[in-house]
C-alpha cells in the first residue's frame, strides 16, 4: 500500500486554507483559462464551502488527498517563484525537463505566511 503523507521529518510546510481563500484561488485558476471558465466556476462553486490542506515535502506537494511530484532527476530544473495575483500570492514549482515539458504547482500562499512561503521556495531551490 502507497503511502499518502508526507512524513513530518521531510515536511517543509503545511498549509490550512479558509474556504474563502481556498475559493478566491480557484478562482483565479479558472479564470487563467479564460472569462467563460472563470464565469463556469463562479456558477458552479456558489456557496460552497471548500477547504483545503496543503503539504509541501522537498520531492512532492499533496493538495488534500491529491499528490503531486516535484522531484527532479537528470537534465530537469526546478524553479520556484512566488507571484502577486492581486489579493493573494502565488507559490509556482516548475520543473523544466529535456522534452520541452513543463510541470507545474501552483498554490496559495495563505495570508500571513508569506514570509514562510519565501523559506519555502529557498528549501526547494537548493
């Protein structure tokens, strides 16, 4: 059986997210692929209350129950970027492989903790 968690000697953070912030960011996602989708979702996702936990190891990022790998291997990089999209910060982990291919991770840094995003993306760079 596959483990789901991070183990806590290999977490770098952990974030709890209000509903409120956790549905401005999908929000904002949604709207990155253009208004109809960002209408789509505003529809969709009235009154909903949403809440999200996020888990950020050095080789994968676990949104709720959903795990995401960010390990690199070979000729791959990994950039990290932290981005202002208006009411929220944005943690951006890329990875950039041989193939032209670009993974992607995006999440919210949740208000008040923009100084630990910022350790975040330090442990993750070196």
């Amino acid at each position: 059986m596959q483990e789901t968690k991070i183990r806590a000697e290999n977490m770098i953070a952990r974030w709890v997210y209000l509903p409120e912030e956790w549905r401005q960011f999908r929000l904002w996602q949604a709207r990155k692929k253009g208004w109809i989708a960002g209408l789509l979702y505003k529809l969709r996702s009235n009154g909903k209350k949403e809440m999200a936990v996020v888990t950020i190891g050095p080789s994968e990022v676990m949104i709720n129950d959903e795990r995401l790998s960010i390990s690199v291997s070979g000729k791959e990089r990994r950039r990290v970027d932290i981005r202002d999209a208006g009411e929220m910060n944005i943690l951006c982990i890329c990875n950039d492989s041989d193939l032209n291919r670009r993974v992607s991770i995006q999440v919210p840094v949740p208000k008040g903790k923009l100084r630990e995003a910022v350790e975040v993306q330090r442990l993750l760079e070196s």
